[in-house]
C-alpha cells in the first residue's frame, strides 16, 4: 500500500514538501495583504492638479507615514481645515527652514538658492510657476504645490495667509508610492531633491510586499498541483511498464 501511495502522488517525501509550499504560500500570500492593508491606503485622485505624475481619477497607494518622515519631493496626501476639508494630494517643494522661490534663472523653482530641476511638471512657457514667489517655510511646516502649476491650488493659493500657505507635518496622513489604477507604476523620488539636507525619503515596502504575495500564490498552486501531476505520471509509467511487459511476453511466445 506504501509503494501505490508515494507513486500516486499522495505520499512520501514530494508529497511532504508540496503540503509544505502551501503553507509557506499561504502564510507569504495573505500576509502580504495583511501588511499591505497595515501600512498602506488606496486614494482616489480628485484633481487634475497633478498631472502628469497621476490624473483624475487614479487609484493611488500611499503609505501610511508621521509627518516627521516627510522629504522633499514626495507627493503626500493630507488634510488642512484652512484648504479643504477633503483630503488633498501634492508636492513637497520645501520644508522647515528652506526659501523656496520662484523663479530663478531659467524659470525654475529654487530651494535655498539652488535651482531645482523638476522632470515632472507639466507647465506653460517653461515656467515652473506663472505666479512669482519667495516664502521663508516656518519649522514644522511643509510647501505645498501640485505638478500642474498653471492648474492647481496650492501653497500659492494661500501666500497672504498666516503660514504663507504652508501646512503643518501633523496634517499629512499618508506618502504616494505608486499608480494602481489606471496603470502599474511606481512614483520614483526626484534626483534634484537627493543632494538637499535631508535628502529624499526611502522607498516604501509596496514592491517586497507584491514580492511575497505573487511568491505565495505561485507555491500554493505549484504545491495544490503535484498531487495530481504525480498521480498521471505513476499511472502513465505504470502503462508503460505494464504494455513492456506484454511485449516481452509476446516475443517470448513467437520463440
């Protein structure tokens, strides 16, 4: 009875290691889910004021972050009562401490007198802002703009405001790691930021986290399917011995 069970698939040592890839699978599998839902949470885009980095409509996935981990160059979500009551989504241009202006030489925006180059805008008469500015950003603030200069409400918006239309760290819930809907893609962080004090954030956990979960489906179906695959492959050697042998027989009689 051993001997029939190991050739049929369900038993001996494949048979062990395939139960054990499905629980491997399983565990990376809803795991990952599990983690992903902890740290991160899906927002739709409601604006054009970012485009072309995400446009209306986008299903995004931010990590959920404290504003203390907030870097130059990250596209974050946050709420502030004296913008909206509605979570909003934009650029970190600066941050405490920094004079941010434009525009410089060239029409660029400059942090602390360094220009800074921004591959993602989308702007008019290259230009990175159509509206002249220079804020001294207060400690613990941030500066807000959106990659659509010449369509989003931003930090600009509210210059004449108490904070020049900075807005607390407390206020940012959340730091967009990449574009689930209506493409696949990472946000990667900006190169002219990287060299600032401070430099840029880390990459979130998303792509390990897609890793094991991709990982943990492809065990629990590789192991879910040795049974039957051993099962075929004894049942076909079997045949094939047992049709040998009938052979051998046959040549044996004619003799």
């Amino acid at each position: 009875m051993g001997g029939n069970g190991r050739k049929d698939g369900r038993g001996g040592l494949g048979n062990v290691l395939s139960g054990l890839a499905v629980a491997v699978g399983f565990v990376l599998f809803l795991g990952g889910f599990a983690v992903g839902a902890l740290l991160y949470q899906p927002y739709t885009v409601p604006t054009d004021s970012m485009v072309p980095t995400v446009k209306p409509g986008d299903r995004v996935l931010a990590q959920r972050v404290d504003g203390d981990q907030v870097r130059r160059g990250d596209v974050v979500i946050f709420t502030d009562s004296l913008w909206s009551n509605a979570p909003m989504v934009k650029r970190v241009v600066g941050v405490g401490g920094d004079t941010v202006k434009c525009c410089g030489q060239g029409g660029k925006l400059t942090v602390n007198g360094e220009q800074v180059d921004e591959p993602y805008l989308d702007i008019k008469h290259g230009m990175a802002s159509d509206l002249p500015f220079e804020v001294k950003v207060p400690e613990g603030k941030l500066f807000l703009l959106g990659d659509r200069r010449g369509a989003s409400l931003d930090s600009r918006a509210h210059l004449q405001e108490a904070g020049q239309g900075t807005v607390p760290r407390s206020a940012v819930t959340a730091r967009v790691d990449a574009v689930a809907w209506s493409e696949q893609r990472m946000l990667e962080r900006p190169a002219a930021f990287a060299a600032m004090p401070g430099g840029v954030s880390e990459p979130g956990p998303l792509k390990a986290l897609l890793a094991a979960i991709v990982a943990g489906a492809v065990l629990v179906l590789g192991g879910a399917a040795y049974g039957p695959v051993a099962k075929l492959a004894a049942r076909r050697g079997g045949g094939t011995r047992s049709g040998a042998g009938g052979a051998e027989r046959e040549r044996a009689g004619v003799r």
